[in-house]
C-alpha cells in the first residue's frame, strides 16, 4: 500500500526514520504538491517492477 505522510513537525527526520518507498510532504503544500506524489506513488505500484 503507497501512502503519503503529512507533517510539520518531524519532516526533517523522515529521511532517517522514514519508511521506504513512501513520501513525506511538510505542511505547507500545495494540493499539486499531494497530487504529484500520488501519482508518484501510483506508477510504482502499478509499474512493471512490482509484478
């Protein structure tokens, strides 16, 4: 399951504690900003790598 995390808080550490092959947005975004990572998101899982 492809989730994307929201914080405004712990952004800083995602990239160490962070789990893999997820995305992190740090509160400020723009809604293009949700919508690029989940269609990130979207064509990994459904790409040919994950068959």
């Amino acid at each position: 399951m492809a989730v994307v995390y929201i914080s405004g808080d712990s952004a800083a550490e995602w990239a160490i504690n962070g789990v893999p092959n997820d995305i992190m947005l740090e509160k400020p975004f723009a809604m293009a900003e949700m919508i690029t990572a989940v269609d990130q998101l979207n064509d990994r899982s459904t790409g040919p790598a994950s068959a």
